[in-house]
C-alpha cells in the first residue's frame, strides 16, 4: 500500500486511480512517453512516410486521394484535411470511441484495474464543429449536383425535406453541397461540380468534413426513426443514391451514411435501428468490402437483420468498375443488361423479396 502523491490517499501498488487533474495529467504524460504515435500508427494500420521532419499518412477519419495526416516529432499529430488533431491519447480515444482516461488507461494497461477516489476529473470540453452558414438549395442548385452527380432531382429533394443536403458558399471552392444530419456532430463539404475540394494548405481532395466533425459515427440514424428498411454505404453522395435508387424502385428507405471506412455503430445508433431491416452497399474494393464485413457483424451482433449488395462485375459507361451505389448510376447499358436479374434486387429487401448476397 502507497499513497497518492496528488492526494495522499492510500493506492494499492497495482491499482491506478485519478484523483485530480494533476494526477491525472502525470498519468497522460507517462503514457504518451511509453506510447510513440509512429509506433502506435502502425499498429492500428496507418502507414506513416517521411516528410522532411515530419511523418505523414492518409487520415483514418476521412476518405482521401492526397495523405494530409502529420504526425510531428512532438508526438502530436493534425490532419490537415479534416482539421483533426491531438496526442496518441487523443487518436486512440477518436479510433476506439473511449474517453480520454479510458483511452489512456487502455495504452497504459491499466484498463482492468483502475479505480477513481475522490472526485472524478473533468473531461476536456468537445471541440465544437464549425459548420459554415448553410442555405437551403435552389432548384439551379438541385440540377447542377443532378448533372455532377447522375442522381434525379426528385431524389435530391427528398434528401433536403429529409434535412440531410444543404448548400454553401466557399472563398477557395465556389458553390458547395454538405451532407450532414439533425444532430449536426459531423458534416461532409464537396463541390456541387464534383471537382476536387481546395484546401487551406492547397492540397485537394475529393471531400472534406467540416473542422471538429465526428468521424467515427453513422449520419442519419435518428431520422431512420420512421422507416422500416434503411440503407449502409460510406459518403455523402452514396446517401444521396440510396434515397434515388430507393426512389426509382418504389420504396422508401432510409439512408445510414458512414462518414469514412474506419466509423463505427455506436450504442445508440443501434437503438435507431432495432426492429428495422437494413443493406449494406458495399464499396468495390478492399478496405470498403472489409468496412461493411465489420458493420454487418456489429448489426447482427445487435439482433439487426442486415445483408449486403456488392457491385463486382459491374461497369460504369467509361469502363471503369462500378465503385459503389453512385456509380451505379453511370451503369453501361450493355451491363446493365447482362446483369437486370441482379440489378433489379438492389432494393428488394425493402420490398420482401429475397435478399441478395
């Protein structure tokens, strides 16, 4: 038996507690220090390289062509994408969905065997997401994104009534769309011409959320309240094409968007969903077909019926391989009718028929 060098209290040698923000500020900084980012990156598979004196890697909290993750020599890291930052404390709690002291706890080994006297310490406040003013589309708003994105503007509509497409104006970028929820914790910005996104340091990118974004949940899951059947698949545009194949098959179904590959169902997003029926539109390609795999598991593990739809074999009218459910709306015409039989099951979930594996 010791004591606390904070409090005095007595603390069995094996046991590990947190008594005030000294206390626990000691056990951060003896964590961090047994805990190196570039070491602890490569073991949850972010794949760093050198850059001058920095190491730098694609962001696990957004879908990237350009890597914009840093990790600095002072064992901090930014994503200069989606404005993320913080220690390897920070990046195992964002990963894990923990809390600061049961991520460090974790990294500490100390998960099992932690106590908290006294009062407990306060958790840092949460960054607050910046979200730029955002105004309802126009119907010029509604044909542009329809002609980038080959989705109808009826579908487009349903996703504004829905409360899920806003639009925006940008000093780098010009007219810009977001996809985000009621519960405003994470949004997505894209062009409206699908051109790549600027960013403040020049890079470009496809997508970028908004500074503070939640990239570890589901959007969409409190408006799926009201519907029987709903819909997986990763980004906004993807949500966007589930309400217009949806649309187009006489169903309704409500889209779940999961903001990059490494989000998770969390605890209350399962709540939403039980008693629902759901598909997962699975990305054509490796980290997007192991993403949905780990999806489907947590659903079912929630008692959630879930199955899935992939578009392997599948070509857009460029040749190139239908990605995911936005693609399929560049579908070629000859694919499309080599494979009617299996297109004309991409809803039928929602519709009682046989699910399609």
């Amino acid at each position: 038996m010791s004591g606390c060098r904070c409090c005095a209290s007595p603390v069995q040698s094996d046991k590990q507690h947190f008594c005030s923000t000294d206390c626990c500020r000691q056990y951060f900084t003896s964590v961090k220090m047994s805990n190196p980012m570039p070491a602890f990156c490569t073991a949850r598979g972010i794949e760093l390289k050198h850059a001058e004196t920095r190491l730098k890697g694609f962001c696990p909290f957004h879908t990237e062509k350009t890597p914009s993750f840093y990790v600095f020599p002072d064992g901090g890291s930014h994503c200069f994408g989606c404005g993320w930052d913080g220690t390897v404390i920070d990046l195992c709690a964002k990963l894990d969905g923990l809390s600061l002291i049961e991520a460090a706890m974790k990294l500490g080994g100390k998960s099992k065997s932690a106590t908290f006297i006294a009062k407990p310490v306060a958790r840092l406040p949460k960054r607050q997401i910046r979200i730029p003013p955002l105004q309802r589309p126009t119907r010029f708003d509604l044909q542009n994104l329809s002609a980038s994105r080959a989705i109808c503007v009826e579908a487009l509509v349903i996703a504004v009534n829905r409360g899920f497409l806003w639009v925006f104006d940008e000093k780098l970028n010009g007219r810009c769309w977001i996809f985000t929820d009621r519960r405003r914790k994470c949004a997505i910005r894209r062009r409206i011409d699908n051109q790549p996104f600027q960013l403040k340091n020049g890079d470009r990118t496809k997508a970028a959320a908004c500074a503070g974004s939640d990239m570890t949940a589901p959007l969409g899951y409190e408006e799926a309240q009201n519907f029987q059947f709903f819909g997986v698949a990763e980004g906004g545009p993807n949500g966007l094409a589930i309400i217009a194949q949806a649309l187009a098959c006489g169903v309704e179904v409500a889209p779940i968007v999961m903001p990059c590959t490494g989000a998770r169902f969390t605890d209350e997003s399962l709540s939403f969903l039980q008693g629902k029926r759901g598909r997962i539109f699975i990305d054509n390609d490796p980290p997007g077909r192991d993403a949905a795999a780990r999806w489907a598991s947590q659903l079912r593990k929630a008692g959630i019926a879930v199955d899935g739809f992939s578009f392997a074999q599948l070509k857009r009218i460029d040749g190139a391989p239908v990605k995911d459910i936005n693609d399929l709306c560049l579908i070629d015409a000859d694919c499309h009718e080599s494979y009617s039989g299996v297109l004309a099951s991409l809803m039928n979930f929602a519709a009682g028929g046989l699910s399609h594996g």
